[in-house]
C-alpha cells in the first residue's frame, strides 16, 4: 500500500465478482476466486496503470451491511476504513440475478458516508446483454456493464474511474524484505501482524481459518521497508475440505515463495505439533529464511506457574516464579522438534500483550542481511584451509579432499565444491562443512545449499572395471 496513489476500492454483497475484478485491474491472480461466497474477507491491495495513470486497487470481503457481529461485522469495519481514503468507490452487482435488496442498502451506505458508487453490472458477457444493466440506474447514475473475467466493458469502467487521476507512473518503492507469515490456524498471525503494524490491518477472530487469503501490509519503519504476508492457516490435507480451505493452502504455499523470511508462529501454550514441523519443511525447502516465533507464551508462562504453585515447587516464599529458567528449558524442546531448522532463531512472545514483538524487526533485519551475504571466493578458500576436513564424517570410499570453493548465488547462499569425490558429498560431511561455515561467518536464519563438482573416472578406470567383469 502506498499512501502516495489515488485509491480504488471494490466493495459489493458476496460472490458477485469482486476478486476477479480486482484480478483484472491489477493484472495479478492476488485474490482467490471460486464459486464459493465469502472468499475475500481481509482488504486486499494491489496497484494497476490504465493510459499512463497509477493507481491503488483494494479488494474487500463480500459485505453485507446489517451484520454488526461476528466475522461479517468485521469485513464490514475492514471495508469502510479502506472506503475512507478511496478516491472511487466502485460497487459490483451480478447483472444474471438483479438488483438485490443488500445491493441496495450497501448504495445506500455509501451514500450517506459520501461515496457515491460507480456500478460495475458485472457477468455481462457481452453487447447483446448490455440491457440487463438499466434496471441497475435504481442505484446510482454511473452504471457500467461488465465482464470481469472475459474483460468487456472493463475499459470503458476504467476510463470513467480515472478521469481526473493525474498521469504518470507509480512512484519508485524503496527496497523492501518481504515477511510470510506462516503457521497452522489460530495460532495467532493475524494477531501478530496487527501488532507489528500497530493498526487493525487483518481481521482478528478466535474462529479457526478467519484469513483465506494473503494481506500484504507496508510497513515504513527506521528508513527501511517491510511487506508483511499474512497468509491463511496451513491445514493438513485431510482437514480441507471446502474448496476455499484447499485453494487457501495452494496460496500460502504461492505467497512463501515470494517471500525473504518466513515467520513460523506456533502456540506455545501447545507446544511444537508434527503439523508446525510439517509447515516448517514447507519453508525450509522453499530456500526461505525462517524465524521460529513461539506465540502465547503469555499463556505458557501463566500454565507452568500455576502448576508450579499447586505442586508446591516455589519453596521460598516471595522468591517469585522463574520464568528465565522455563525459558531455558523450553527452548531446547522448540529445537527438537525442529532439527533441520538449527539454523533458525527462536523468539518466545506475546502477539496480544505485545511483550516482546519489537524484538522481531531487528531480527528480521539480521535474518534479511545474512541470507544476501556474499563471502569473496579468497575469503573462503583461506577459511577453507583452516577447517580440519579429516573431522568430517563420510561413508565415502576415498579422503575427502576440497580443492577450490567459491560462492555461486545468494538468498539463499549457495556454495560451489571442487572435490576429489565421484559422488556427490555424504549429507553429514555437508552438514560438518555447513556448521563450521556458519560458525565463522554469519548465516542466522539462512539455510545455505551446496553443489558439487565432481571429479570425473578415467577412461582407465572404466575400461579396469570392465575388465574385472569380465574375469569374473
């Protein structure tokens, strides 16, 4: 979001082709379209350029005005803080089924908080159906009859929308580190992503699942520029059900993959589940930088000390509960469930008190610098002299014996081996190499890959094997 461009924004009752508007405008597939009412429920941004005029386009959830409670009261409130700052507002209807009476009330709405709606007659496939938008002048005189997902009439809308938007294109953003939000349901992302932006950015429910799809946020802070994904709960398959569930899944898994670093959330009043390690892999193996977050230890803390005072453990009256010295033992519980993430810092806070968020941003800062370090190829062959290769362990046949190394990529840090193996490198000599090189250099939170080039068999050698085959 950039705060600099006018603003668009798609408002309209559910499941009348707001997503696949906002995915026409922006030229993205940044919201998730089905047939299913109530995808959308976050405010969704995204920027488009129509004849040389920049603009912001937000998507929001399916509104339905007389709902004052519960998720639909929210998409509401997320709405109206978005129609607000809006330049436009456009209001989409579904041309098939007519005018509604929540079409309706939510014109009238806008009305009275001084946004008059542009009608896009959605569904309106082509000039022959252009009729069905008359009746819609009930409502407003801007009545555009459109085709969201074929694109008629879409040009005439837009020309109409950006009249009086001043031309040239968006201004240059500054670098950002793009932040996913990751973790299973109702472990509190939202909640944390609230606190880190210090405003109301994602709807915040204890009804597992509440975000679907992912809410990019901006965030300017010191100078520097953070995007935050807050993605939908990862559910295992068997629990995905609903088509939106399953299209939910296939998005966090697409939005991670834009990301620098992945913020895991767990619960840590639960503990680190088999599900938390399987969406940790998901991270891993993406090349992401990972930052472990243990959410609710508020909760945690609160659990241990109670149990602590009904076994009768705190000896000493007024010596106070310990809380450094769970924290010392629960860590290496997180770790454990958590090998192959070694590499990645572990942050035990509060998402709803705030205890300990602020210590986030300079971990990401840390964790973003490490995964485009760049070591120069002199700097590591001399660091490479110093490592004792006879410590690693391999199951290898031959001495492992490297020649030359140098750095071929960065995010993640990727290393060249010249050895004098025909086969690629035992995963536990990698992982020796892979400790030491981190215990010199700093990598937090990066994992950090390696090739081999290998040192090809004579011709000698093949024609010998053939021989003894032979004789055999």
């Amino acid at each position: 979001m950039t705060g600099k461009l006018p603003s668009i924004v798609i408002v309209g009752r559910p499941n009348v082709g707001k997503s696949t508007l906002f995915n026409r405008l922006t030229g993205t597939r940044r919201s998730i379209v089905t047939n299913e009412p109530g995808i959308t429920r976050d405010r969704i941004y995204g920027t488009a350029n129509w004849e040389g005029r920049a603009f912001e386009v937000v998507d929001t959830g399916g509104i339905v005005p007389e709902e004052k409670a519960g998720i639909p009261g929210e998409i509401l409130r997320q709405a109206r803080v978005a129609i607000e700052s809006a330049a436009r507002v456009v209001q989409v209807v579904d041309g098939r089924a007519g005018i509604l009476p929540l079409d309706i009330d939510l014109a009238q709405l806008l009305r009275k908080a001084g946004k008059p709606p542009v009608l896009a007659v959605n569904k309106v496939d082509s000039a022959k159906q252009t009729e069905m938008a008359a009746q819609f002048y009930e409502l407003g005189d801007d009545v555009f009859p459109v085709s969201a997902e074929h694109g008629f009439g879409v040009d005439m809308l837009l020309d109409a929308l950006t009249d009086n938007f001043p031309r040239g294109e968006a201004p240059e953003a500054p670098p950002e580190t793009h932040i996913a939000i990751i973790g299973r349901p109702n472990v509190g992302k939202s909640t944390l992503l609230n606190r880190l932006v210090g405003a109301e950015r994602s709807i915040v429910s204890p009804e597992p699942g509440t975000t679907r799809d992912a809410v990019d946020t901006v965030v300017e802070r010191e100078g520097k520029s953070y995007r935050f994904l807050d993605t939908a709960g990862i559910r295992r398959k068997g629990k995905t059900n609903l088509m939106a569930e399953k299209l939910s899944v296939m998005m966090a898994r697409r939005h991670l993959e834009r990301a620098d670093v992945a913020v895991l959330v767990a619960d840590a009043s639960m503990g680190v589940t088999s599900h938390d390690a399987t969406i940790a892999g998901y991270a891993e193996q993406s090349g992401r930088s990972v930052i472990v977050v243990m959410n609710k230890w508020d909760l945690a803390t609160d659990a241990a000390r109670e149990k602590s005072e009904r076994e009768k453990k705190v000896a000493v009256e007024g010596s106070g509960f310990d809380a450094a010295k769970l924290l010392a033992q629960y860590e290496p519980m997180v770790r454990q469930k958590l090998k192959f993430l070694s590499y990645a810092p572990v942050v035990f806070l509060s998402a709803t008190t705030g205890d300990r968020v602020e210590r986030l941003y300079a971990l990401i800062d840390r964790v973003a610098v490490a995964r485009k370090r760049r070591i120069s190829t002199g700097e590591l062959n001399r660091w490479l002299a110093s490592v004792d290769l006879e410590r690693g362990t391999s199951p290898a046949s031959r001495e492992v014996k490297i020649f030359y190394m140098t750095q071929a990529t960065t995010a993640p840090p990727t290393f060249v081996l010249f050895t004098n193996q025909t086969k690629p490198l035992h995963f536990s000599y990698q992982r020796f190499l892979e400790n030491r090189l981190r215990a010199a250099f700093d990598f937090t939170g990066t994992p950090i890959r390696f090739t081999m080039r290998l040192k090809k068999r004579s011709q000698r050698s093949h024609v010998q094997k053939r021989s003894d085959r032979r004789g055999k």
